[in-house]
C-alpha cells in the first residue's frame, strides 16, 4: 500500500503535539505482551464495498495528473529561460485529473471542484474533492487540497505578478483574510466543517525530491493550534522528517474511508 | 465608500464589523446607529476604489435552489443548467448607480448545505441586506425559510433588509408553492418578495435594486434619527477627504 522510507525517528514523539499518525508505534512491552494478529488476519480485512469503488479510478486519474505534472516539474530548458510556474504547474495537475476522472465516468461518486480565484484566497484550498452520498449526492468526505511549489519557483512568480493584475475582487478577498496565512486558513475551513474534512498539503517538489509530488493530509491540524504550534511550511514539512512510511493514493484513501467516524487521521502520502 | 454600523447589533456583528471600521476609524466605529463612512475617491492599488458606497449583500438558502445561478445571472448575465454545489463561500462585485452615485455591491453567495455552516454564518455579520431563496418546486427549501430567517437574525444585526425569492419560475408545471404562500409567508417574516427565474432572468435585476432600496431607505432613516450625522460633528473625523453629509438620506 505504501512505500517504506529510511527515516527513523518521529519528531512528534516527544513533543506534547499528539497528531494521530496512521500507524503509530506502540512501546516494546506493549508491543510484546498484547496478543499479535495473524499473519492471515489481513486477509479477513472487510472487503473494499462498492461504494469506495471509485479507488482505482481515483488512482488511474492521480498517476496521469502526477505523471504529466513530473515532465513539468523534471523540465529543464537548455538556455534555462523556460520555466513553469506554480500557477500552470497546479493547473497542469488539476487539467490532467479532471480531464481523466470525467473520461472515467467516476464524478458521480468522487468529484472535483476547482476554487475561484476568489475561494483560493478565502478558504485556502485549490481544489477540494468530495466523496458522493449516493442518492443525496452530498459530500460525506472531503479533502481539500492546497499545492506547494518549492520555494524558488513561488518567489519567482511573486516577484513576476505586476499589482496591476491583482483585481478588485482579489484585494476584497484578501483583506477578508488578511489575518491569517493560506495554510491556516485552510486548516480553519476544513475544522469548520468536522472530522471528515482533511486538509491536503500537496508538494509539487520538495527541496531533496523536486522532482516528486508529496503530500501531508491530516482532519486534525487544529491541533497544532490548541498546541499554540504556527502553521506554516516549515511546521508542514516536518512531518516528513517523522515519517517512516508513505502512502500511496489509494492507500490514502482506503486509509480514509475506512477511518472511524470522528478519529482523527493523519498520513503522509507519495502521489508520484 | 460606506460602512454603515448598528449600535444595537454590536453584539453579534462586533468582530467583523470593528475590523472593517477600525480600517478606516478605530475608535468611533460603534457610536452611532447607522454611520457612513466616504472613503477617497480614486483609485488605489489593488482594486477599483472609486465609488461612493458599498454594501454587503448575501444570498442564503438551502442547498440547490439556485443561489449561484442567481448570482451569475446578475452579475455577468449567465446561465448554465449544470448543477455544481458551492463549496463554503465565494463572491462576486457588481456596481451599480442609483441617483448619480455609484454604489459598490459585494455579493456572497453561500453554499446552503447543513456542513457549511459555520463558515457561511461567520460571514453574515456586516452584511446589509439578505436575498433569502427558496425553490417554488422544492417544498423543504420553503419549509426551511423560517429557520433560514432566524440564522439571519441570529448571526446579522438588526437592520439589515431582507427580501424572499421563490426562484425557479419558470418550472410552473413543478410547482409545489404556491405565490400566495410565499408571499404570505414574507408578509409574515416581514420580508419583500419576489418570484424569480435565473433562467429565464425573470425578477433578478428588480430583486437586487428592491434590496438595495431598502438598505438605502433604512441608512435614510437611520441618518434622520441621529443628529450626530447630520450636524457633522463626530462623523467628519470619520470622512476622507470627501466633506461629510450635509443632508440627511443617503442620496442612493
């Protein structure tokens, strides 16, 4: 389901910040004395029902979209003044899965909504999925995704945005919200909304793999605000430094829906 | 631009409302009953700041009766009959000109879904006027007005207008509410009405120019009570460089 990375102490461990990890380590004793499962108890696993079939599907449509974001990502223009921005780079990404996931026939049960510009800046989110109630189509699950450039390509573009580009309804949006940062805003959207909200921080590049897409999802970042932790990048990024596994995309969201209702979950994912 | 505020609803609206006051008055914000502010006129960065007033509006409702379609017929004149759900909160601007003023309106359309609650409410402090929608083919977004209603009182201030809209019109063979009722029901919550069609751009103009009316016709009355407006005394140091208001009314 996942790929193992050599990565052996969590730095969550001592600390008093108690983000639920999806597979956490339980003391040696503990460990030795509670009666182990099967070996075969992992086939007794519940079968995946019908409802979460769309889990391939969502993995064909998250393979193309990284996949053809990686070309982006791995490009390297011999006269080096070719370079993709952020912005086309996210809609790279989002172009690709929506353009699969329609070709799929998969929206019905697990959909895409990409923001408004204006929404981007309110709520903190590029886009959001949403996993369909059947006959309501509600969303019972979402997940909110906000993307991350490295660092140098996000400073590029901000010094290349002319003020003059920035609209009206831009700057009312961004005064609505001018006391707190995108992450955190995002973090403050999906608490909003409860426990089957997840909040996505999705890496295009990290600055040891810019050439892989990485993410952080977790339903209970507010913790880190009741831990009076700031959420910013660098808060974001150390979950990579205390994680020893990764999931895959499907993994993730076998990981979510399988999830009791009100735990929290939180997980580090490799999409590429 | 304008920032009307209520003493009586600083209560609930204090949070938002201070912090759009204290932009431009830190400390006067909440001392009279409905305050216009006129910011300079001309353009600053970030956006067109050359209008005389700005009101907040918001359009609430339940899930699907057609907020956004609603929105996006008035404000860029568009209709599209594919359904997506809004997701938390999202807004557009339109000016408009009423008695050679130009009035800036921020218009919120909230998603109407029961999750999105908490962030849809947090947005109605502040806000002037209310476009509250039910569909005449959908019984339970009619039944759900009257809870609809309180939300506004619960989470607004106190003057803020609100007119009822029965959208989907156009549907007459679906419907299920009849006008009688709604406007019975508005008569009763004590709110205009109108039927309109997004689709058929049926009574969306008139909607938004009868809410704005009234928020215009309530600063009016509210400017006629407080002579502290009208004598200019403490409401100057609030103005720009624009002088303050010689006359009651808001001339909108």
């Amino acid at each position: 389901m996942g790929q193992t990375i050599s990565k052996p102490t969590n730095p969550f461990q001592n600390s008093n910040f108690s983000l639920k990890h999806s597979s956490p380590s339980r003391p040696f004793n503990e460990q030795n004395m509670a009666p182990r499962p099967s070996i075969f108890s992992t086939l007794r696993r519940p079968l995946i029902t019908k409802t979460n079939d769309f889990i391939p599907l969502f993995n064909d449509c998250i393979s193309a979209a990284a996949s053809r974001t990686q070309e982006y990502l791995l490009f390297k223009d011999p006269e080096d003044k070719l370079h993709a921005s952020p912005e086309v780079l996210t809609q790279v990404f989002l172009m690709t899965y929506i353009s699969q996931s329609v070709s799929l026939n998969m929206t019905d049960r697990f959909n895409c909504t990409a923001m408004t510009p204006e929404q981007r800046i309110l709520l903190g989110a590029d886009w959001v999925w949403a996993m369909l109630e059947k006959p309501t189509k509600n969303p019972r699950i979402q997940i909110a995704v906000q993307v991350l450039h490295l660092p140098d390509r996000e400073d590029a573009e901000e010094n290349s945005i002319p003020q003059e580009a920035c609209s009206e309804s831009i700057q009312i949006a961004k005064n609505e919200s001018s006391n707190k940062t995108t992450y955190e805003r995002m973090v403050d959207f999906c608490t909003s909304i409860g426990k089957d909200c997840y909040a996505l921080f999705l890496f295009l590049g990290k600055k040891n793999d810019k050439g892989n897409i990485y993410g952080v999802l977790s339903n209970n970042f507010e913790a880190a605000i009741g831990k009076c932790n700031k959420i910013d990048r660098p808060f974001i990024e150390n979950f990579f430094r205390g994680s020893r596994y990764l999931h895959t995309p499907p993994g993730m969201m076998q990981a979510i829906v399988t999830k009791k209702e009100g735990d929290s979950l939180t997980l580090m994912v490799k999409f590429s | 631009m304008l920032v009307l505020i209520s003493r009586e609803a600083a209560s609930s609206a204090r949070a938002r409302a201070t912090s759009e006051v204290e932009r431009t008055a830190p400390s006067q914000g909440l001392q009279h009953r409905w305050l216009p502010l006129r910011m300079r006129k001309g353009r600053e960065r970030g956006g067109d700041q050359n209008f005389d007033y700005m009101f907040k509006l918001l359009i609430i409702g339940n899930s699907s009766v057609g907020k956004t379609s609603f929105l996006f017929r008035y404000a860029d004149d568009a209709f599209t009959s594919a359904f997506v759900s809004t997701v938390g909160i999202d807004f557009k601007v339109k000016t408009v000109y009423k008695n050679d003023k130009r009035i800036k309106l921020q218009i919120w359309d909230t998603a109407g879904q029961e999750r999105y609650r908490t962030i849809t409410t947090a947005y109605y402090r502040g806000a002037m006027g209310f476009i509250l929608m039910y569909d005449i083919t959908n019984e339970e977004s009619f039944g759900a007005v009257q809870d609809w209603s309180t939300q506004i009182k619960t989470y607004s201030w106190d003057n803020a207008q609100v007119v009822l809209a029965g959208n989907k019109c156009d549907m007459e063979e679906e419907r299920v509410v009849s006008v009688d009722n709604g406007r019975l029901l508005a008569e009763q919550l004590g709110f205009e009405f109108f039927e309109t069609s997004a689709k058929d751009n049926v009574n969306v103009k008139q909607t938004f120019e009868r809410l704005v009316d009234l928020i215009c016709d309530k600063m009016s009355d509210s400017l006629d009570t407080d002579p502290a407006v009208t004598t200019g005394a403490p409401t100057a140091k609030l103005t720009d460089s624009a002088p303050p208001l010689q006359q009651s009314g808001c001339n909108c």
